[in-house]
C-alpha cells in the first residue's frame, strides 16, 4: 500500500459529506465517521457529542492494523470488515481503498444485514470519490514547478554546513 498525503479540496468534502449523511440515514446509524489510517477523524455525520471522536478515531485505526497483522499471519492480505456485537451498541468497520476507515455505529433500531447493505453502497461511491482527490492530488503535484519552493535553492551541502 503506497502512503499518499490527503489533501481534500472542498467540492469533494461535501461530496464525501453528502455521502455519510446519505449512509446515516438509510442505515439507521447513530453516527458514521471516516478516519484515516493515521487515526485522524476526516468527517462524521450524526450526534457525536457524546463520543470522545479523537479516542474513536485513533482506536479504529489501531484496531484496523492489528486486524491487519492478524490477516497477515493467517496467509491473507487484509480483512476489509469488521463487526463489533455489543450489548447497546454495534460497530461496523470497513476499509476503503487501503486507506481510509468508514465506521457505522448503531443499536437496535438497525441491522447488521441493513448496515452492511448501506455500506457496500456507500464504499463504492466513497472510494470513487478519494481516487478522484488522489488523481486531483497527483496532477498538482506533477504540474508543481520545484523552483516555486522556497527551498528549492537548499542544497544537501548548505543543510550539511548549517549543523556543522
């Protein structure tokens, strides 16, 4: 998996809100986050007040690598599901694209069988949407002109002879 900077421009965050406002409802959720794989929360839709979202996010991740070293040593690439079971709560987590995690919290009022539905839907339009800002990103970086850069004059010697 390539890391990648993500830069998000504005028309596609409000596609991307759009979105998980669209998966909220149609799957009953209590609230959906997106977070990176660095544990950065990148949106949510939904009442998040009661939820320590920083904690959330940097859990999910960590959970989506260690899940990641456990399909590892079984022979298999990833798992790109998970589901939690809870006594009030459930969580689905799914990876999109490698490289963003798509979280549905929800109760009773739902399903595992509609969430997982509303999911599938919502990843594919999700992962259109983060190749396109990857494709945007990479576009921009190639038609950057590195003398642009305010540090395109440093050379690896003045960097040498500055800590010298």
């Amino acid at each position: 998996m390539p890391d990648f900077d993500l830069v998000m421009y504005e028309a596609e965050f409000r596609r991307i809100d759009e979105e998980l406002k669209k998966l909220y409802h149609q799957a009953n959720a209590k609230v959906v986050f997106l977070v990176d794989k660095n544990g950065q929360l990148v949106a949510s839709a939904g009442d998040s007040s009661e939820i320590d979202t920083t904690s959330l996010a940097s859990l999910t991740a960590g959970n989506i690598a260690a899940t990641g070293g456990i399909a590892r040593l079984l022979g298999e690439k990833e798992f790109s599901i998970l589901f939690h079971e809870g006594e009030k709560d459930n969580i689905h987590i799914s990876l999109i694209g490698h490289r963003i995690i798509l979280v549905v919290i929800f109760d009773n009022r739902s399903s595992i069988g509609l969430v997982r539905l509303r999911v599938k839907k919502s990843t594919e339009a999700l992962a259109a949407i983060f190749n396109e800002i990857t494709s945007k990103s990479e576009t921009k970086k190639q038609e950057k002109v590195i003398d642009d850069s305010p540090f395109a004059e440093i050379t690896d010697e003045d960097i040498d002879n500055l800590f010298r």
